[in-house]
C-alpha cells in the first residue's frame, strides 16, 4: 500500500494538523457543540411535536368514538324486542357508526358480546370486512369493558398491518353498549397514519433546519476564526522572523481594537529588542577588541620578559640558591601567562565567530597516542599510568588535529592533576558516522552540583589545589568551542571517589549531524579491547 494511502499516516497526518492548527480545533469544536446543540433542542421539538399531535389524535378519536357509541346505543334501545330482525339492527347500527365517525379512510369496527357476559336471545356479531379482531384487541383491553364500572371509552395504542407489509400506528377504542339486558362491546379501530407523516414532515424540516444552522455556525466561526486568528498568525510567523535575527519586521497596525493594540505593543517589543540586542553586540564587539587589543598588544613586551627570563634561567646554576629559585619561578610564571594570552585570544576568536578550521584525515589512535607520549612525563611524576584502550576505533575521520590535539591535552592534564596517581584510561571508537575519544580517571571526582560549571570560563572545582600543568582556567572552555566547532560534543561524567570522566564525539565527515557516540559513558568494555597500550608497557597489538 502506498504511504498516502495508509490510515497509519492519514491518521498522523491528522494528528500533527490538529495539534498545529488553532484555527480548525476552533470551528471543528463549535460546529460540534452545535451540532449537540441543535441536536438536543431538535429532539425535545421533536418529542413535544410528537406527543402534542398523538394526544390532540387520541382526543378527537375517543370524540369520534364517544359519538358513535352514543348514537349505536340509540339504535339498540329504539329496538322493539328481542324477536327483531338482527341484520336489520346491526346494518342500522353500522350506519350510525359511520356516520358518527366520518373519517375519511373509514374506520375498522366491530360488535361482539362482551367478555364474560352469558349469551342472550339477541347475539349480535359484526365486523369490518377482513378485520382479525384478535389481532389489533389485546386481552387487557378486553378485560377493561368488565373491570370498569362505568360506561367509559377505553383505548390502546397498537400497530395495524398495512396491504404492503408495514405497519401504520393504530388506536382501537372499546365501549359498552347494552340491549334486552345483555352487554355487548363496540371496537373501533382507527388508522392514525396521517399523524405519523405530519411528525415526519416536521422532523424532516427540523432536521433540515438543524445542518442548515449547524453549517451557517461553521461559516460564521470561520470567518470570526480568521478575523481574530490570522492577526495572531502573523504576529507568530513574524516573532519567528525576529528570532531568526530579521530584527526590522513589524507587524501591521489597522484600526484602535485590541488586536490593533496587540500589533503595537509587538512592534514596541520588536524595536526596544532591536535596539538592546544592538548594544549588546556592539559592547561585544568593543570587549572583543579590548581582549584581542590587549592580548597583542601585551605579546611585544611579554616576548622581551620571557627572553630576558630565558636567559636568566639558563644561567640559574651560576646564582645563589635564593636567586636561582626567583629565576625558577619566574620562568615558570612567564610561561604561565604566555599560555594565558595564548586562551584569550583564542576565546577572542571565539566569541569574534573568526576561528578556522584546517581539516585533514586524522586516526584518532595515533593522535592520542602522541598527546599520550608528550604528556607521559607528567603522569610519571604523578604516578599515574597512561593506558590507551582502543575497542575499533583505528578509521580515520576529516579533523583539524590541532585543536583535537589541544583537547585531549586539556582533559590529560586534567586528569593528572585530579587522578590522585592513579590509572587513567584514554578510550577511542568509532562507527560509521562518528569517532569518540574518553580520558577516563579514577581520582576524586567532582560533586553533582558542580558538574553542569566544568566548562565555564576560568571556573575550578577546588581553587586550592594545585595544578601540575599551570592551567589557565579556560582549557574547557576552549575544549568546548573547539567541539562544538566540529560538529561534535564534548560530554563530562563524574562521581565522587570514583573519578571523573570526559567524552568527545566527533562527526566522521564535516557538515554530518551527530545521532549517537560509539562510546558509552563511562566507557565500559564489553568485549576484550582489540588494541592496548600503556606508557610502562609495549603495544600489545598495532592497529591495522
């Protein structure tokens, strides 16, 4: 089956536009209330309709019936005795009965001794031709004409079998007539069919009237839907605009209503947003060039002071102990802020939206393995082994190794200083889309609550402990901006007294969007690594 004909995807299709649309959730929730609506009120027309045309049917036939029982017991006492000619009486009874009743289809009748009544010398029986009295008169109505005391009109509602094979509503009546002192029961039986087209005909217009008002709501609530949504649909399409930097669209203003005054406050919004968003890129830009400005313009005599420090240090042995150790640290505090200058004109490039990239094919094992060999002197010194875990991850990816190379020095460094002279595991993988790098240690860890803080600028966990690598307090930051400038991430995981752990994902090819790492995180080994390496130990295995 094809996709546009699937009930599956109508029905989403459905789903997503009812949940987008303001507009037709509007006029589908009215038009169905009043289609309740008009429902509910056409049925209670319907009903009263009904029963005021039975009750005003059964009134008039229980008149007709009265009228014919009258007159069918004049008939009956003008009768000289009981040796009379019965067919004489009973067609002149009949007659009467027609007369009194006069409807236009006739009416079914019938003459029968009552129930229970012993027979007499006058036995009267006539009926309607064709008519099955035992089908239209129940017992119960029978059984009225004993129970009663009086001489009263009794009635019930039934169905009459038409020619065609339908059934008509019917009301058959029963009253007492009496003669020689027998009792006998007079049945009328009376088609009601013209009742039940005229309620027909008045449901038909009430039904008719309902969808003609339920469709003129819907009409009219499309039109109010429009006047009152379309301004709000193009202050939204217009909000989307501002946010995508189109800092100059206004929303059109006609007339003094509230939404007139929605599109003014809006276009007051706009411009005051314009005008602080403009101050706030230009002070950027002035700190930005302050920063940049600074930096280079501190590089001239920095290079002088390392140079003249250079040499002092050189010539360190050939000074005093006291001397020697100045010339030590300065040295060291030169390097320090050379490296310092170095970060802030890197975030300057940042933050500018200046920094490059220069690609090229790079195998992630052998970069880590090089940051791993230039920072293993450190490690030594720390005590802690460096150990290069490598599950697949030998595939080359387009990376600029320079900044790649400066992260995994960040987070080695890191690692030294908090890993508390213990193992740390460099992990690389890969997939077909991604290529991941984790610089696992087992130290102190960080606390929760410092976690989401690891990559803010000049941000530390402990400002008190001391740093082997005389960081500047911006290499993750920097680490981030140089992930996020590949595509990639750069994720952090850390318990306390369990270590810490920092994830880089990055996309195989440039301009792909990451879906997932090739690492979990921590890292955990599933299976047996395919290649190892330690800082004490050889290569167990050379990647292919």
């Amino acid at each position: 089956m094809r996709a546009w004909l699937s009930p599956r995807a109508w029905g989403r299709r459905i789903a997503r536009l009812w949940r987008s649309s303001l507009q037709l959730r509007t006029i589908v929730m009215t038009v169905g209330l009043a289609a309740v609506a008009a429902l509910s009120i056409g049925s209670a027309i319907a009903v009263s309709v009904s029963g005021s045309l039975f009750d005003a049917r059964r009134d008039q036939v229980l008149t007709f019936s009265t009228n014919a029982t009258v007159a069918a017991q004049r008939v009956f006492d003008s009768t000289p005795g009981e040796d009379a000619e019965i067919d004489s009486i009973l067609n002149e009874v009949i007659r009467t009965i027609q007369t009194a009743v006069a409807t236009p289809e006739g009416t079914a009748y019938a003459i029968q001794l009552a129930p229970g009544e012993p027979p007499s010398g006058f036995s009267a029986n006539a009926n309607s031709p064709g008519l099955d009295l035992d089908a239209v008169v129940s017992p119960e109505l029978r059984q009225s004409l004993v129970d009663e005391a009086e001489d009263r009109v009794n009635w019930q509602s039934i169905g009459l079998r038409r020619a065609d094979g339908g059934v008509s509503p019917g009301i058959v009546t029963a009253s007492p007539l009496a003669i020689h002192g027998a009792r006998y029961a007079l049945y009328l039986i009376y088609d009601i069919r013209d009742a039940q087209e005229t309620l027909g005909v008045v449901q038909l217009a009430l039904s008719v009237g309902g969808l003609a008002l339920v469709v003129l709501i819907g009409a009219i609530t499309w039109v109010v839907v429009r006047l009152v949504i379309g301004p709000v649909h193009r202050a939204a399409v217009t909000s989307q605009r501002l946010a995508a930097g189109e800092l100059d669209v206004r929303l059109p203003v006609h007339g003094d209503d509230v939404l007139a005054t929605l599109a003014r406050s809006f276009n007051g919004m706009a411009a005051s947003l314009r005008g602080q968003i403009k101050e706030l890129a230009e002070l950027s830009t002035v700190q930005q060039r302050f920063v940049s400005d600074v930096s280079h313009e501190l590089r001239t005599p920095l290079t002088t002071i390392r140079l003249a420090g250079d040499l002092l240090y050189d010539r360190r042995e050939s000074f005093d102990a006291e001397t020697g150790r100045t010339v030590e640290l300065l040295h060291t505090q030169v390097q320090r802020f050379e490296g310092l200058l170095a970060d802030l004109l890197e975030m300057s490039r940042f933050d500018a939206g200046a920094a490059e990239m220069e690609l090229e094919p790079v195998n992630a094992v052998r970069l880590a393995e090089q940051v791993m060999g230039a920072m293993a002197s450190l490690a030594a010194e720390k005590g802690s082994e460096l150990v290069l875990i490598a599950p697949g991850g030998f595939a080359e990816a387009e990376l600029d190794p320079r900044r790649i190379r400066r992260i995994l020095t960040n987070l080695l460094g890191n690692a030294i200083d908090h890993g508390e002279g213990r193992r740390i595991e460099v992990w690389v993988d890969s997939d077909a889309d991604a290529v991941a790098l984790a610089v696992r240690d087992y130290g102190i860890g960080i606390a929760a609550e410092q976690l989401d803080r690891v990559f803010d600028r000049f941000w530390r966990a402990d400002p008190s402990r001391q740093r082997t690598t005389g960081g500047s307090g911006l290499g993750l930051a920097i680490s981030l901006e140089d992930a996020a400038l590949h595509g990639g991430w750069l994720e952090a995981w850390s318990a306390p007294g369990e270590g810490s752990c920092f994830r880089l994902t990055l996309p195989r090819r440039q301009g792909e969007t990451l879906s997932a790492s090739p690492l979990s995180l921590p890292p955990v080994a599933e299976v047996e690594p395919e290649y190892v390496h330690s800082t004490e130990t050889a290569p167990a295995k050379e990647p292919a």
